[in-house]
C-alpha cells in the first residue's frame, strides 16, 4: 500500500489519545486568554503606579542636571515595584497553573528564588537600555525613534553575546552531554555543520520544567546548541538526531541575527507610534509626564505591552518562518522524518496540536505539530527509505 502523508500525520496526533488531547487544548487555549489578562494586570499595576507617585516622589531627590542617573534610577524602580504589584498574578500564570497542568514540578522556594534573580537582571538591563532610549529622545529630536532600531539591536546582541556565559549558567547547569551513544552522535553532527564539540551542551531542564525543549543561542564565540536533560531521557537515539538537526539548523541558518534584525525593525515601529499615542495614554493614567521625562516610564512600558500584542500575529508569523526553516534543515541533513515527527508530538502535551488557521496566526510562535508532522510525512513520501523495502 502507497505511503498516505494524510495518514500518517493523523495516526502520529491521535497517538496522544482523547484525554491528552483535551488537556492540550485547555492548556493552550487558557494560555491565549491570560494574553488578555496579563494586559489588564498591566494596565493596573501601571495606573497604581502613576496615581501614589511612587516615581515622582523618588524623582525629587534625584540631582535634576544628571539626565541618565534620572532615567535608570525611575526606569529600575518602575519595574521592580511593578514587578512585586504583578507578584501574584505571575505566581498564578508561571508556577500555580504549569503545576497544575503537570508541565513543571520545580518546587515553589525555588522558583521564587530564580523568579527575583531573572526580575533582578531584567531590570538591570531595561534600566540601563531606557537610559538610551531617553538619551535619543533628548539628543535625536523628532526622529529619535529611527535610532531606537539602532539601539536595540545593540543592545539584543550584547545580552545574547553574554547570556550564555553569565546570564543561563545562574538558573541551569549546562555540561557536556555525557559519554555515551548519544554524544558520538550530537558531536558528529556538529561537525558537520562546523560547531566545535565543546558548543554542545546539556541543561538540567528539568529544574523548571517537565517541556521537551532544546533551544540555540548566542552569538560569535558564545554560540551554542543546549539540550534539556527531559529531552534526552525520554528521547531515542533517532529523535536527539532529529531535535539536535533543528537547533544546529538555527545556527547554522543564522537566525540569531534574522531575529535581531526584526526586533530591531519593530522597535522603530513601536516607538513611532509611542512618538504619536503617548500623551493620549498619559492623560489617560492621569500622569503629567511628557515623553522625554522618565517619570512616565510606566506609560511607556504599558505602550510596549499593547504593542506586544498587537504586534503578536506578526511576531509569530516570523518565529514560524525560522521554525519552519529549521525543521527542513533537520530533514535535509538527517533525513528522520518519523524521528522529527514522533518528538513533536511529544511537545503537543503543552501545545495544541490542531488549532484552527486564525488561532495558529495570531497566537502561535512554532507552526502547529500538525503542520509541522504533516511536513515531515511529506518529506518521507518524497525520500522514501530504499532499505525500508529491502
């Protein structure tokens, strides 16, 4: 009988059975909506930070002439007391409800403890990039937001040049994978493709989360494919090929730099139209600042946040595209399609697998497993297997 694509893909989903089916589309369709709540959280957290003057009251201590002191003290406040106002909500969204849905069992001390170290560095590194985005606005004029591209691919690149070295290692231990079948393999691979052996790590995953993941980061010298330990323990030797294809696809294909240079296009998108929708918001959270003065750094933030996800179907609309990319990759230099396909599957625990076309295009930053089987499948009715006959 003739290899059916259409078969097959449905026999790789209906694999995870009815139940786990519904869990998955509960999951994820939740997750849609808290999109929606987070937004709300937002905008509260930002009115009761305007209307008790938190930042206006720290404001007048801080010396008037010394412009960038003013920036990243406001802007490092601002998000550090937002952070602790948006506490129980992110406790709810990030920890109560992955338990809930058996996608981390990371103990709660633990995941307080990493929540206020990454609530710390993102803070840091905010602060310090709005201290630029003021500095424009001051020096640039009206054109200011042209430069904010500038900036944030700066500013991208630096913290993914860092964050493999002195950033992860602070929440994961990342280690050579050990001795073993699966080493010979990953290293070979990453031969072939030009990544030195020690570029190939393993991460104790499991820590936060019971996701098959794996991902690829850094750039120049700091570049690297990281495996998480769920992946390994619950994957064959054909699928740590197939999963370790795509990453090394994502490094080789560049999409470190495809994604700077988005961001970089977005973020002059959005602050010409913060340039243009900031006093109505302003107004509206009844605050007196004007865009150049940090003061309205809450303002400011909540526009990002509504852009974010305006933004959202186009954002994932471009993670598809390096997603879709990188499968091929996989499939063209190791050709294991059921491999592929079979990993997949796996991560539809936490992904709904067969959403319908709006919902894959507006919420989803990796093409649904459906899809992405179905490509798979395609690609083994093209390539068949000659010692499958044999």
């Amino acid at each position: 009988m003739a290899f059916d694509p259409n078969v097959a893909t449905a026999q790789y989903i209906d694999s995870l059975g009815p139940a786990a089916l519904q869990k998955a589309h509960d999951y994820t369709v939740g997750k849609e909506w808290m999109l929606l709540w987070a937004l709300v959280v937002s905008a509260v957290v930002t009115w009761l930070i305007v209307r008790w003057g938190i930042l206006d009251a720290i404001d007048r201590r801080l010396p008037e002439r010394r412009k960038n002191l003013r920036a990243f003290v406001l802007s490092f406040i601002f998000l550090i007391v937002s952070g602790v106002l948006s506490l129980p909500w992110t406790i709810y969204d990030d920890w109560w409800r992955e338990t809930g849905y058996g996608r981390t069992s990371q103990p709660f001390a633990d995941w307080l403890g990493q929540n206020a170290l990454s609530a710390a560095i993102t803070s840091l590194v905010l602060a310090a990039f709005m201290v630029g985005v003021y500095w424009l606005i001051r020096r640039a004029g009206k054109r200011w937001w042209i430069w904010s591209g500038a900036l944030t691919a700066a500013v991208m690149a630096f913290v993914m040049l860092l964050s493999p070295v002195l950033i992860e290692p602070l929440f994961n231990k990342y280690e050579p994978v050990p001795p073993g079948q699966v080493r010979d393999t990953v290293v070979e691979m990453a031969k072939r493709a030009e990544i030195p052996p020690d570029k190939v790590f393993m991460f104790d995953g499991s820590r936060q989360s019971n996701n098959f993941t794996a991902n690829a980061g850094g750039v120049g010298s700091t570049a690297r494919v990281a495996i998480s330990d769920v992946a390994l323990k619950s994957a064959s030797i054909d699928e740590v090929k197939a999963v370790t294809g795509h990453e090394i696809g994502h490094y080789v294909l560049k999409h470190t730099w495809s994604g700077i240079l988005f961001f970089a296009v977005l973020a002059m998108v959005l602050f010409w139209l913060a340039e243009k929708l900031y006093p109505r918001f302003a107004r509206a959270f009844g605050s007196d600042a004007k865009i150049d003065d940090p003061r309205g750094v809450p303002v400011l933030f909540f526009l990002i946040s509504v852009f974010a996800v305006a933004a959202s179907p186009f954002i994932n609309t471009f993670g598809r595209t390096l997603e879709t990319q990188a499968d091929m990759y996989s499939l063209e230099t190791e050709n294991r399609p059921d491999a592929l396909a079979s990993a997949l599957v796996k991560t539809a625990e936490y992904r709904y697998p067969r959403p319908n076309a709006v919902e894959e295009f507006v919420f989803y930053d990796h093409p649904s497993v459906e899809r992405r089987v179905r490509v798979a499948m395609d690609w083994k009715a093209a390539h068949p297997d000659p010692t499958a006959a044999k």
